[in-house]
C-alpha cells in the first residue's frame, strides 16, 4: 500500500510564518543588493561547514565541527577518528557544493534523478555501493511506539515517482521544503544516507526560493526525531515544521545582521581587496556564491 504523510499544522499557521519569513527575505535581498559582490563569502563558507558537520553529527559522525573544516577546507586526516567520518564529511560537503550551485542556476523543475543524483553525492566515497541506488532491504526504525517499518523496496520506485512528480508542482517555498523533506524520510528510498539526503533536498528547495539553506543542529535531535515520529505515528507535522521555521528565521537573522555589517564597511581599494583574501591552497573547497535567485 502506498503511503503518503498528512499535511502539516494548520494552514494558516504554516501561510503566517511563511508570509513572516518572505519579508524576512525581502530585506536580505534589499541588503544584499547594496553589498560588493562577495560580501557575504566568509558567511556562506562557514554556513557550509557547520551544515555539514550538524547533518553528520546527528548520524553519529564523531568529527567535530572543528576537525569537520580542517577535513573539507585542508584534506587532514585528525588522529583518532574513523576513516568513514572524514570520507562523510567531504561526501556532504560535496553534495552541498551540488546543491548551492543547481540551486543558484537552473531553473527547471527538479526530477527523480535529481534525488538519486544527490544521494550518489551523499554516499559517494563513504558507501558507494548504495550511492544513487534505491532499497533492497528492509528499512526499520526504533520509535518511543515501538519499531517502525518504512515502505517495502518493491513500493519504493512507485512512491519516488509520485513524490518527484509532486516535487515538480510544490513550488521553492519554505513549507514545500520542509514537506519535500518529511516525504523522503517518510519513504526511506536508500539503505541508508536518507536522513542527510532529506535535509539537503529540503536545503536545495529553499535555495531555488532564494533561502539560505540552514543547518538541524545536534542539539535539536530528540524535538527532531519526536516531531518526524509524530508525523510517522498521524499526529501531524506541526512540531516539525515549527523547528524549520525556527531554524530558518534564526539563519535570516544571521544574514541580514552579516549584511548590514558588511553594508556599513566602507569600501577598499580594488588592491587591498585582493590582498586581504584568504589563500586557497588547492586542498579544499573554495567558499561558494552567495546562495539562490532573489526573488
């Protein structure tokens, strides 16, 4: 049988906050739009870093958010911590790399592939046996109700074409990501990588929107778990959309305060601008454009 979540919260409650973080926006893209191109890299740079350390840590990846971006930014290998948590945290890092740049420049609708694509990123180095493949296994799940069973690998291809073919039509606003991302855990397509592939497809949704992507933090697992496991056991998704809504107003915040600092720093010269930033020394990631269309 084919399962399909109930629709969070209520209505208004989900067009009041969505209305709350448009306007939000509305003045980061104002803010923005005043600010020299690259205003805002050291930011975005290090929204990258702490996204991938805090989707890997509420896995189990060890790396601290320290030791996460010596890994992504210098390739060291820190003593002590499995070679699966480095090989993580430049798999996500990757992705996320994937996910800001077609989230920033294509505008078509987002495919089935699209997801396989971005769960191939997800697992690429770390487990890539099961990168971009779909379930051959049962998946389960340990709940405070007990243990949960996701759908069937047989079920799985015709959840994921209902789901991308939703995913075309449910626009790039804040509840359509949060949605996207309560479908694809709901669904469990792959043996495993499905909890960061979730929040990363919910991150490229809201950078198609002209959103920053944001990070779940550690500290949010167990209202995170609670609330995926409410919807799971038909309470509804209220508590879950209420911390993404949380979650990206806190990191609104965050950019248009960078922007406005930025925006009150007087210009430098061209060459002192270019003396002033930072050495890439090839062994990480460059610091990426600034996330998504305005809109």
């Amino acid at each position: 049988m084919i399962r399909l979540p109930p629709r969070s919260g209520t209505e208004a409650e989900v067009a009041r906050r969505a209305d709350a973080l448009e306007e939000k926006k509305r003045v980061l893209d104002a803010l923005k739009g005043a600010l020299r191109h690259g205003g805002l890299d050291n930011l975005d740079h290090a929204q990258r870093i702490d996204i991938t350390y805090t989707s890997n840590a509420l896995e189990g990846n060890t790396l601290t958010a320290g030791e996460t971006a010596l890994v992504i930014e210098k390739g060291i290998t820190v003593s002590g911590k499995p070679l699966k948590d480095h090989l993580e945290a430049v798999d996500h890092a990757r992705a996320l790399e994937w996910v800001v740049e077609i989230g920033s420049q294509r505008a078509e609708p987002l495919r089935e592939a699209d997801i396989r694509n971005l769960h191939q990123l997800v697992v690429a180095q770390s487990k890539p046996e099961i990168a971009g493949r779909y379930a051959d296994a049962a998946r389960y799940v340990n709940t405070d109700a007990g243990v949960y069973h996701f759908p069937s690998p047989m079920e799985v291809p015709a959840l994921m074409h209902a789901f991308a073919t939703w995913l075309q039509h449910a626009g790039n606003t804040p509840p359509a990501a949060f949605e996207a991302h309560r479908r694809l855990v709901g669904i469990h397509p792959f043996n495993d990588g499905n909890g960061r592939t979730a929040r990363l497809l919910m991150n490229l949704v809201l950078v198609r929107g002209g959103y920053p992507p944001i990070a779940v933090r550690p500290e949010d697992r167990p209202a995170y778990i609670g609330a995926l496991e409410a919807g799971q056991a038909g309470r509804g998704f209220a508590d879950f959309d209420g911390l993404m809504f949380q979650r990206l107003e806190e990191t609104l915040e965050r950019y248009i305060t960078a922007a406005r600092e930025a925006g009150a720093t007087p210009a430098l010269p061209a060459r002192a601008c270019e003396d002033d930033e930072p050495e890439n020394d090839g062994g990480g990631f460059a610091p990426p454009s600034s996330f998504g269309p305005s809109m």
